[in-house]
C-alpha cells in the first residue's frame, strides 16, 4: 500500500510519547512503503535518535523519508521536559494541529494523523475546545458535524453521544442525532472504507435493548423511530440490539459498524477487545483524521533515544488506515 500523498503528523504534547512514537513510526516504515509521513514539530526534540530532514512544504517529504525522518519544524517556547507538561508550549502544539489541516485541506498532504494532546494544558492558556475533534471541525469550518468512530480490525464503533456526562448524554440523544450519526457513518464506510453496501448495528440504550418497554422506553420513542426513517432511506441497519450481546464474536461478523448511544457503550468493547490498534477516526470532516486511542502517557515519557517504552502500535495502525483511506478516496475522485 502506497499513500499517494504524505500524511502530515502532529507533534502532539511535546512532553508525552509524541516525539517517541514519531521516531519509532519512522524506524518501523520508512522501508515499508506503507506510509509516507511528515512530522509537524520541533526538531531539537527528535534530531540526536534519528537522521532529520526539515522541510519547507509536504512535498519534499516523500524523496527524504527513506533516509531521515521529515520534519516541518514547528518550535516549542519553551525546554521540553519529558513527562513535564508545560502550558508555555501549548502554542507549539494548536500551531503543528493548525498547519496539518492546512495542508489538509489544500490536497497537500493526503491526511492528518494527530498525536495525543493533554486538554487539561490547551485549557489552561484559554484554548476554547473541550479537545481535538471540536477543533478540527472549526478548523475545516463544519463544526458540529464532526463525528468519532473508533475502528480495528475487530471492530467498529461510533458513539451517538461523545465527551458529555452520561445524565448530559440521555438528555441529549434523539431521533435527528442517531439518524445524522448513522448516515454519516454509511457515507465513510462507502467513501474511506470501500464497503459498497454497509451493515449497521444499532445499540439500545438500557439493559436488553429496554425489555419491551419493562427497563426503560428511550428504544421504543427514540431509537426505534430512528431506524426506521434510516431503513426508508434504503440504509440497512438492525436494531434496537442488546448492548450486552452485540459486540460478541459471534455478533460482530454481522455489522460493518455498532452505533452506540454513548461513550463508553462503543468505546469499552472495542478497547477490550484490541486496544494496541484502536484507531480514532473523525467523520464528517472533508479531509482524512486519524489518531492513536491512548493518551500522552507522561508517566512513561522519556528523552527521544533508541529505544521506545511507549507502545507505536495503534500510531502506526493511525498512519496506515490514513493512507488507506486517503486511496480510496483518491480512487473515488
């Protein structure tokens, strides 16, 4: 698998396994040909572990990534302290987020795969967004219609309802929201993930898909109705199903995707079942998002050497699914 353009890769918080992943990414594909990348981030961070290349533009990355890891330079104000998160380099990262979807959005990089940043540090110097996606939707001037899934090669899921308490979540979902979700959902799985003819699997909200009305009635007046409007506009989804029963083996063959009515109804399973390739995958957005499913992990940050603590197996499953999607969206036109 070829990625026809570099996919632009941010730098992150600074002080987490960023700059560690990006090294170990570039170690493990810069022979592989299964995703060219460029880093967005300062190079003083990175430049003693590996051969480095700073570029100009994303275009000069692909000639260069066999033999250094590109590098956009985007410097951080102030000394990086591993495991140390510092509020004073916050701009360093909004502005590497910033220019990969710029570039994005251009058609200069094939996609952005987004390192994990601490929302807690953006918030201290008044960054307005309670997290990424938020951002990138105001950045690609959609907000709102910005949606999460998380994907492996085990499993798909999307939550309804995303970032709220579970009391804000129940009083938020409705009829519109789960069929928005859900066409949104059917449209990336035909567009970036070539299924010509998607399966959804609709979650109930309360325990056995509310028992016929005995545990609760949100299947019967909101989730019910939903599906139905999905079906007449020729979607073909099932439920209102069992939380507790769907995501089983013998379940999952039988959907392409789970819509879940919140968080962690979508992001438990998945997690439990292949944490080290979870990808976080925006929808909604006209350009390509992929992130990693963890954390900065600081208590595991160290200096950028030859060896890596962190693990860089669902960065690297982030970079490849981009580059897929980034084909079959090119091969779409």
């Amino acid at each position: 698998m070829k990625t026809p353009k570099p996919l632009a890769l941010t730098l992150g918080d600074p002080a987490g396994i960023g700059p560690q992943l990006a090294v170990e990414a570039w170690r493990r594909l810069r022979l592989s040909g299964e995703g060219t990348f460029f880093w967005l981030g300062d190079p003083r961070l990175v430049e003693s572990a590996v051969p480095v290349t700073c570029i100009d533009s994303p275009e000069e990355a692909g000639a260069v990534f066999s033999d250094s890891l590109p590098v956009l330079p985007v410097f951080c104000e102030a000394d990086v302290v591993p495991g140390q998160p510092d509020s004073r380099n916050a701009g360093a990262t909004i502005s590497s987020i910033r220019l990969a979807v710029e570039y994005a959005l251009a058609g200069r990089a094939g996609g952005v795969v987004t390192n994990p940043i601490a929302k807690h540090v953006l918030a201290a110097t008044g960054f307005p967004y309670p997290g990424h996606t938020e951002f990138l939707a105001a950045l690609c001037d959609c907000p709102g219609e910005e949606i999460m899934m998380l994907a492996s090669p085990q499993l798909k899921v999307v939550p309804v309802t995303v970032h709220v308490s579970l009391q804000r979540a129940l009083n938020t979902l409705t009829t519109d929201r789960i069929v928005s979700v859900a066409k949104a959902a059917n449209t990336a799985l035909k567009r970036d993930f070539g299924i010509a003819a998607p399966r959804l699997a609709i979650a109930g909200l309360n325990p056995h898909a509310g028992e016929h009305g005995m545990m609760g009635d949100e299947e019967t007046i909101i989730i019910q109705p939903a599906i139905d409007r999905l079906r007449a506009q020729g979607i073909n989804c099932q439920g209102p199903l069992p939380p507790d029963t769907m995501f089983s083996a013998n379940a999952r063959p039988n959907y392409d995707t789970a819509i879940c009515m919140y968080h962690d109804q979508a992001l438990i399973p998945l997690k439990t079942l292949d944490m080290a390739e979870g990808v976080n995958v925006t929808l909604g957005l006209p350009i390509i998002r992929t992130s990693p499913d963890h954390g900065t992990a600081f208590d595991i940050a160290g200096p950028v050497t030859g060896f890596c603590r962190a693990d860089v197996s669902s960065l690297l499953a982030a970079i490849r699914l981009a580059g897929e999607m980034s084909l079959y969206r090119e091969r779409r036109g």
